[in-house]
C-alpha cells in the first residue's frame, strides 16, 4: 500500500483527472493536477458565445448515470437538476422524420414493417445482453446484418455508423453498438420507468467551477498551462522519483504519476515503456471531432437529437440542446450542435472556422425550410483530434496495462473504458473503479 505522504502527480486536467485527484485527496495524500490547457474539464469543459457560457461540447445527464450523479450530490449540485422528456427526429432522404415513441416509429416511412420490426427486435436484443467480451468477436456489420438485415444495415445503421466511425466502421466490433444500446436502455433495467434526460442550470461550466472549489479546498494543486514534454522515473537510493517536464524547461518530481492523456501522447511523453506497451498505446484507433457550436434567434425542430442518414449532409447529426434545456439559459435563444466524426489526420481539422460555417450553414438552410442565415448569432467550431477510442475486434485482449514497466508511473484514459460508450458518467466509474488498481 501507498504511504499517506507521497506525492502524487495527475497529467490531464479532465474529468477523470479531476476526479482522481479528488479521490487520492481525500485519502490525504498531496496531489498536484497538472492540466496543459488555461482550464480544466477537458472534453467536458464551457466556453463563450456571444453573450452566453455553455459547454463546448454537447453533453446529457441519464437518470441512470449512477456514478455522475453520485458525483453531483457530493459538490452539492444534485438537488438542482432539471428532467426532461426528449423527442428523436431522423433525416433520411430529405425528409426529416419523428421516432420520438412507438406508434411514430412504426409510421417511420424509410422501412416496411419486417424492417421495423427487425431493427427494433436488434435493439432490444442488444439491451439484453450481458456478456459483452462475446460481442468483441464479432464485427459490428456481420452483428447487425445478421439480427436486422442487409436492407435495414444498408438503410439505416450503415449511415449512423459512418457519421460515427467513418470508415473505421469496418474495424469496429459489434460491442461498439452495444455499448451505445446498452447506455440507452440502463435506466429501464435499473427498474426505472422511462429514461429522462437532465441538465443543470450553468451546464458544465458550472459543475467544473463547484468541482475545482473542493479540490482547492483539499489542497490540490492546479498547474493550467503546463504542457508534459516528458515523464521518466529515476533511481534513487531507495526507491524511484518521477520527474516530470515541462515544454517550457521546468520540471517537478513526484513519488507517483498518473497520465490520462490520450494514448497516443502516453507512448510518446513516456519515457521508458517497454516495446510492447508502446505498440499497444500506438495501436489504439481514435475518432476526432470537429464540433460546431451554433447560437440561433429561432430554434431548428422539437427533436433534441436529430440522426442523419443521408451522406451528403457535412455533420453527424443536429444535437438542440435548447430542445432539452430551457431557452433562459441561452439568453432566450437556441442552442445547435453540429458534429462531425473524424479521423485524427483528416483534413478536415485544416478548414476554417468560416469554410465550415458556409458549408454547415448552407446545409441548414436546405434542411430546414424555415431556418435563415439571418438566424445565426454566432458559429465557433472545437477541434479535439483524440476523442473516442473505437472497440476493435478483441479489444479488451490489446490493451496496454494500467501501470506500466516504468516505476510507479500509470497510463490510465477513457481508451480504458472497455463495457461502455464515452460519456462523463462512464469516465468518473473508470476513475473509481481503477483506484484500487494505483493506490
């Protein structure tokens, strides 16, 4: 066991950063979180539009979210949730479609009657199951050709796993589509009633400030704008000190690190693994994300979220926020996201901010009858090359350890969320559950 005194270093000020280093505090030891960015939140973090602070990334809260909501009652924040009732749209040949219950479901025009019946008797399938490492066998498309059909995956799950996975699609086995259903159907199998989706008034700019107040208040220290060039564990004449550097020349040494970054940046600051774990962390494929934040004077439709099939649109899909969250909170305006899945290296993350207001704008107008450039308040884009960590054939078997062959040193990130999707709850039970793996 880890003596109270050490000194524990924490690379990457997100959420799972944030909430290892509450947890190591509160069990006394002396924590530094070291965050290359001017703010902690990571994926999770708020920025400005125009006159409004919201997240710069879309997010939900599930009534199932166990673990971020535990979270939430001990910042004190729990009690100030807002549940809603959400509506699902879907864009398929230029015409854009309610799914939002059952009866819209079986009018949804794109498929005949076995087809609806199919696809819907593959969802429920998937969220009975249980023995996922089963799935990691098996390629996504083979899975779902084989419980919906050829014309059901061509029609419909073909397009949604595209707009996700790009072509990587093809490498993706079919836990990645579990884990997706799995996330949706929680609340049902915790023996709730019906899934509602929550925000909290602030969003996550919010959370973030209360989260960074308690870590404060046990003595973390927070380095904003530290970027790690290198971590290597020297001898000393009884143990092993970690000395972590900096891009700008300085340094500090710890008794242990952890580094949640992205795997690709571990194998590459680390200084030390072995071959083997250099593979591993290399060989782990990420989807980027180019995210347009959109602040209109009208909202788009009633659905919060809007699944489009058609491959000529630029983005994944149309997330309104403001279809879930309380127009007050934007200045009685409408807030849209439009994603767009990427690989790390697609040129897409070289267009302009402008170059891709024209294209997703002019996509909107022929989307939406009523929408109007006019509309438009203000556009900003977020760019984050590593993102989601697709669940390849035999996933669980290739990934890289959590502590490594250098001396006390630990690669923990959400490429280690193996039987979920990512998404903050899921982040916050990896940081819990890995606790007793370093300490």
């Amino acid at each position: 066991m880890a003596s109270k005194s050490e000194h524990w270093g924490i690379v990457g000020g997100g959420i799972l950063g944030m909430t290892l280093a509450l947890r190591l505090a509160q069990q006394g030891k002396q924590v530094t979180l070291i965050e290359s960015g001017d703010r902690l939140g990571g994926l999770a973090d708020a920025w400005r539009l125009g006159d409004i602070i919201w997240d710069r990334h879309y997010h939900v809260i599930l009534l199932s979210d166990t673990y971020l909501r535990s979270l939430l009652t001990e910042l004190g924040l729990e009690q100030n949730m807002q549940w809603v009732e959400t509506k699902t749209g879907f864009y398929n040949d230029g015409k854009l479609y309610s799914i939002s219950n059952a009866i819209e479901f079986l009018r949804f025009f794109p498929l005949n009657l076995i087809d609806k019946l199919r696809f819907a008797f593959t969802i429920i399938y998937g969220s009975k199951i249980t023995d996922w490492k089963k799935l990691e066998k098996i390629s996504v498309s083979d899975w779902l050709i084989r419980w919906s059909g050829k014309h059901v995956f061509e029609k419909i799950w073909l397009p949604l796993l595209r707009s996700k996975l790009g072509e990587n699609y093809r490498k993706a086995s079919a836990s990645f589509i579990w884990a997706i259903i799995a996330r949706l159907y929680a609340a049902r199998r915790t023996g709730l009633k019906k899934e509602m989706f929550g925000y909290l008034a602030g969003g996550y700019d919010r959370i973030l400030e209360r989260f960074t107040e308690v870590l404060l208040d046990l003595n973390v220290s927070i380095k904003l704008g530290h970027r790690v060039e290198k971590i290597e564990s020297l001898e000393t004449s009884n143990s092993h000190i970690v000395n972590v550097e900096f891009a700008d020349g300085s340094y500090a040494e710890f008794d242990r690190v952890i580094v949640t970054v992205p795997a690709p940046i571990a194998a590459k600051i680390c200084h030390g693994l072995a071959n083997d774990e250099i593979r591993r962390l290399q060989d782990i494929e990420y989807q980027g994300i180019i995210c347009a934040s959109v602040l209109l004077k009208n909202s788009l439709s009633q659905f919060y979220v809007t699944n489009i099939t058609d491959t000529w649109v630029p983005f994944t899909g149309v997330i309104e926020m403001s279809a879930m969250v309380s127009r007050s909170q934007f200045g009685g305006n409408a807030l849209v996201y439009l994603p767009k899945y990427v690989v790390p290296d697609d040129p897409a993350f070289e267009l302009s901010d402008h170059e891709l207001e024209e294209k997703f704008i002019q996509t909107l107008v022929h989307m939406y009858p009523k929408f109007q450039r006019s509309d438009v308040l203000c556009f900003q884009v977020s760019r984050v090359r590593h993102v989601l960590a697709i669940a390849t054939l035999n996933y669980s078997e290739k990934l890289p350890a959590i502590v490594t062959s250098i001396p006390n040193v630990f690669v923990l990130n959400t490429a280690h969320i193996l039987n979920g999707t990512l998404n903050v709850n899921e982040t916050i039970q990896l940081a819990e559950r890995s606790m007793r793996v370093m300490v």
